[in-house]
C-alpha cells in the first residue's frame, strides 16, 4: 500500500552533490597562464590539487588560464580523458571565454579608461582568417595584436604603442561588440585581466589560488571582498639558491615576493621556507606551510627489489645536477660495487651528460631514457632513488619514491628534503654538492643488510602517507578557513613623509609622518625598499607613536646592494588590506648621509638612498 508522509523531511541540499566539510564552503578557482603539453611540475601541482578538492570534497573547481595560446585547445577534454584532472574539473580560458560569450555577456566587463570610439580605426588590416594579426617593430617587439572573434568581427585591439606610434609606450585594451561598438577599455592587461575575472567568478564568495609566479607578479593587485587570494609558493625564493637570506630575490617572482601582504594567503611547501620568508619580514601573518601531495603508489616495504638498482626522475638542466648522479655512481662502480641508474627526463643537458657517461665508462651502468610517461611507476622496482637538485621547492619526486618504498637519497638544499627526510632512517641527507658523500651513501645503502633495508622501507612509505590526499586537502582546508571575507580596508589617500633619517654606525634611522589614515587602524607597519635596478627588496618593521613612525635599517640587510639606487616606501599591513606609500622627502626634512650611504630627496620629491660601497662600518 502506497502512503504519503504527512510532512516532508526538512534536508535542504543547496549544491547537486552536497559537500563533505573538507573545505569551507565557497567556490573554488585555480589561477595559472596556461597549461600546456609539455607542463612541469608547478603544473602538475596545480591540476592534482585541483582534481583533490573536487574529488575528496565532491565539488566543482575551475581553472582559469589567461594564455590566447590556448584559445584553439580543447584542454579540459584532453585531460579528462587521460585521467588527469577529474570530471567535476572546469578549464576556463579568457580568451575562449570572449569568443563564446555573447554581447551582453562582454558588456559586464568593466573598463578603466574612459572610452574612445574611434579606436576600431587602429585595427591592422587582416591579411587572412587566423584570429589573430599581429603588428610589431624592426626588432621583432610587438606594437600591436588584434583579435577576431570565430564569426569573423573584431574582437579585442591591444594596442602597445599608445604614446609614440611605432615606438613601445603606453597601452590601450579595448573590447568590440559584434557591430565593432566600443564595449570598454582598459590601460594595461592585468586591468583587463581583472574584469574578465569579475565576471566568472561574480559576487560570491570565492577561493582564488594562483600557481604561476608570472601571473602572481601582477594578481595581488586583485582584491574583492568576496574573494580570498592566494598565492603558492612553488620554488626558491632567492635568486641564487647559495645566497645569503638579505640577498637578491628571485627574478621570476619579485613582483609577488615584494607584495605578499597583498594576497589573503601565501603558502610555502616547508616549513623551513615559510621560517626563512619571515625572517625577512616578506609577509606579516600571511604565510602558511600547506604541502604538495603525493600519490599513494602503494609501496611493498618486503617486496624483493634488486638491490643495486637506482632510478632518477629529472629534467636535464643545470637546476637539477644531475652530472653529480652520473659521478657519484660511476665513482660507486670504479670501487667495485654493482650499481646501476635509470634517468627519467629530457633537457639541455643531455649531450652534455651522455658524454660525460662515456668518459666515465658508464654506458652499461647509466641509461638516459628521455621524457616517459609515468616515470614515477619505476620508483615501485627500484631499489634507491637520487636527488641532486641545486634548490627545490619541496622535491615531489622525494616522496613519490618514498610512497613506492624507493629509498631517497638526496642532497640536502633548501627547501625540500630535509623537511622530509630523517637521514638513515627513511633516506639519506648529503650536504649539496658533495659528489664524494653522495657516493659514500650509495654505498652505505648498498651495504645495509636486507632487515635494515626493509625496515627503513617501511619508515618511508609511512612518512610518504602525511602527505597523501586527504591530510593535505584538510590542511588546506585548515588554512583556507582561517582567511575571513571581512570588507578589504584601503588607505588610498594615506601619505607617508619623511622627517628626519641618519646613517648611524649600526644602519639608517628613520623618522616618518603619515597622515591621511583616518580611521584606518594598520596591523603592522613597515618601512620597505628596493633596488631600482636588480632585485633586491626588503623591509623592517616601523613602531608608532601617534602619527611618528621610526624604523632603522640595519647595515646588514642592505650591505648586499653596493653601486645601487633604493627607493623607501612605507607599508601599511591591516587585518585584510594592503598599502605601500611612497614616502615623501620635502625641503626641510632632516637628512644626513655618510659617504657609505648617501640619502636624498628625488627630483619628484621622494625619499630615496645609493649606495656606495660594501664597506658600510663606518660613517661622516
């Protein structure tokens, strides 16, 4: 007998599949330039953790590319049927985006400039039907792009010559209706990059994670108070990964380096990263450890491996080293040991390392295998694994070789192994660099006997399981929760001026006034430099006292920069929100310099130093 019930259960499900609290609720973007066929490893990041959180959270992710050279590509498909990412993953490309969407849809894009209808007269005369033309100077620098949309009308005029035709300077974006209307225009692309993102992600409260450091450079500019912006920290963060921590930072990524404070959340992949960012005073509260995750390849710790066997999983370039590998076994062998090493990976420095194999006599000890599909699956055979990188990120390979019961051995560099690797007990540390110790610990391995082996087998798959899928999605979650949506502040009309500023025999003492704040309270204050050529930035916590604020430079922190020119800012740190103010230098401010350090007032009456000389002891 068929019976209605008197009332309806009170579920309310307001998400097709409802969520499993991993995450907090919200939608979640992927920010990167592109992805391409031959992607690396910030990429591949990218896409698993993207594919994790629709999968273990049962929700939808969209991944947002900016590049036109993905425009033809149907990537989404292509990655979904090779497994890739999974199904409840989007991919979204700006330019695809415009070229499907209809006039009323471009017309919610918001320009910042005020338009001029005259501009379709820019547009270069098209030569055939590809949707782009390209117009570009006598040395080969591009003035001018125009694109078209598939039915054939113009569609965007991106024109880079604005000050001077024919001459690189000033540039003007400008979006066409299907009547070649003017729907807006905008003076540089991350403005026009900004009001596409406006429009997919809208009003609701969303997750924005960047991956690539080149989109980074210009995203913290993008704040919404229904968006948290983050920011992850793929690599070194230094440009020399043997500098000093008060040195040069790396080139690919000064622009977001020098505005951490900007985004609502900036990751690392250690531990040790994250303690080395902050001892620079790069960020104030933002950083947080949230690690790369591993695949489970199911590791036998007691499976029977040949013992000699190695595999090495690289790119073949000068980041990776992979010459001391190819020594170091070579070295193992000429002492008599049976040892063998299987390369994954194709590079620049392949001729190079197939000679040096030769000269080594180790062709039938050494095997170059080129790029393979699913390398990491070798880890599951082979007995021992290399790492031999001159800086890393966290070192992926590390724990996939420790997920398939692959002993790592691996030099110890900044910032990978050694925040994973307890040495002798579930791989071997060597200090970087030393081919001899390298050897010696192949050796060592080599010599272990089968208990010891097997048990530190076991301790490795063990360590590899922290950073599976679902501990390392629930400390994203962990982090992402902690970020409020709390209005963003802004201090736009703040100004900064100094009042007096010495070079003393321990730095430069500074005294500022600010003044417009009203009632924006900052968190933190900071006085900040940089290098106007190079990269070197760095900052030093300021203290308030009313509307004074001192700070002092150590010598220590800008010993690095002889020969160069720095201008000072102030930056202002609020609970959610960032400024950084040039500070002002005028007539009667109090300056005295050393002949070490000359500080003056520039021509637009900002407050800026050179210096001289590395020797900064001593002063006049």
């Amino acid at each position: 007998m068929n019976s209605i019930p008197e009332t309806s259960p009170n579920h309310s499900y307001p998400h097709r599949f409802p969520h499993r609290g991993l995450l907090p609720e919200g939608s979640y973007f992927t920010l990167t330039w592109t992805i391409g066929y031959d992607f690396g490893g910030m990429t591949t990041v990218a896409l698993e953790r993207s594919s994790a959180f629709a999968r273990l959270d049962n929700r939808r992710v969209e991944i947002l590319t900016l590049s036109p050279e993905m425009k033809e590509l149907d990537r989404e498909r292509e990655l979904r049927e090779s497994g890739t990412i999974d199904r409840k993953v989007k991919i979204h490309n700006l330019w695809q985006d415009l070229t499907a969407w209809p006039d009323r849809k471009l017309r919610r894009m918001v320009g910042t400039v005020d338009p001029d209808p005259t501009a379709a007269d820019d547009a270069i005369k098209r030569a055939g039907q590809e949707w782009t033309e390209l117009r570009k100077d006598s040395g080969d620098r591009l003035l001018q792009a125009d694109r078209y949309h598939d039915r054939g009308h113009l569609l965007v005029i991106d024109r880079q010559d604005m000050k001077k035709f024919g001459r690189r300077g000033g540039r003007r974006i400008t979006l066409f209706d299907r009547d070649q209307k003017v729907i807006a225009q905008w003076g540089s692309a991350r403005e026009f990059y900004q009001a596409w993102l406006d429009v997919v992600i809208g009003d609701k409260h969303s997750y924005l994670i960047c991956d690539s450091a080149f989109v980074g450079n210009f995203i913290h500019e993008y704040r919404r108070d229904n968006v948290i912006l983050c920011i992850v920290n793929h690599n070194h963060f230094l440009a020399d990964a043997d500098d000093e921590p008060t040195g040069a930072l790396a080139e690919d990524k000064f622009g977001y380096l020098r505005h951490l404070d900007g985004f609502d959340l900036a990751t690392t992949l250690t531990d040790s990263q994250r303690v080395a960012m902050e001892g620079l005073d790069l960020s104030a509260g933002k950083l947080t450890t949230v690690s790369n995750l591993t695949d489970d390849l199911h590791g036998d710790p007691y499976r029977p491996r040949t013992r000699h066997k190695g595999s090495m999983i690289a790119r073949l370039a000068p980041q990776k080293r992979v010459e001391d590998a190819i020594v170091a076994v070579a070295d193992v062998a000429a002492h008599g040991r049976q040892v063998t090493l299987d390369i994954y990976g194709d590079g620049e420095d392949r001729p190079m390392l197939s000679e040096l194999i030769q000269s080594k006599n180790a062709a039938d000890r050494v095997i170059l295998h080129g790029h393979v599909e699913g390398a990491k699956s070798n880890f599951l055979t082979s007995s021992f694994s290399l790492l031999t990188s001159r800086y890393e990120g966290q070192g992926l390979v590390v724990l996939e070789s420790m997920s398939a019961g692959c002993i790592p051995i691996c030099y110890a560099v900044d910032f990978g192994p050694a925040d994973i690797i307890e040495n002798g007990v579930n791989g071997f540390l060597v200090d970087p660099g030393d081919v001899d110790g390298l050897a010696d610990a192949i050796s060592t391995f080599l010599s272990l006997s089968e208990d010891e082996v097997s048990a530190m087998r076991r301790n490795a798959v063990s360590r590899a399981a922290d950073f599976f899928e679902r501990p390392v999605i629930r400390r994203w979650g962990e982090a992402l929760a902690a970020r409020s949506f709390a209005p963003i502040i802004r201090a736009e009309d703040a100004r900064a001026e100094v009042q007096s500023a010495e070079v003393t025999a321990d730095g430069i003492s500074i005294t500022l006034r600010v003044f417009e704040l009203g009632e924006s309270a900052p968190c933190q204050m900071f006085v900040s430099w940089k290098s106007r050529a190079g990269t070197f930035y760095g900052r030093v916590e300021a203290r308030r006292s009313g509307d004074l604020i001192t700070a002092e430079v150590p010598h220590s922190r800008i010993e690095h920069m002889t020969e160069e020119y720095v201008d000072f800012s102030l930056d202002l740190v609020f609970e959610r929100g960032f400024e950084r103010l040039r500070i002002a230098c005028v007539e009667d401010s109090h300056i005295k310099s050393s002949d070490k350090v000359h500080l003056y007032s520039t021509k637009h009456g900002n407050f800026s130093g050179r210096l001289v000389r590395m020797d900064l002891t001593s002063t006049s």
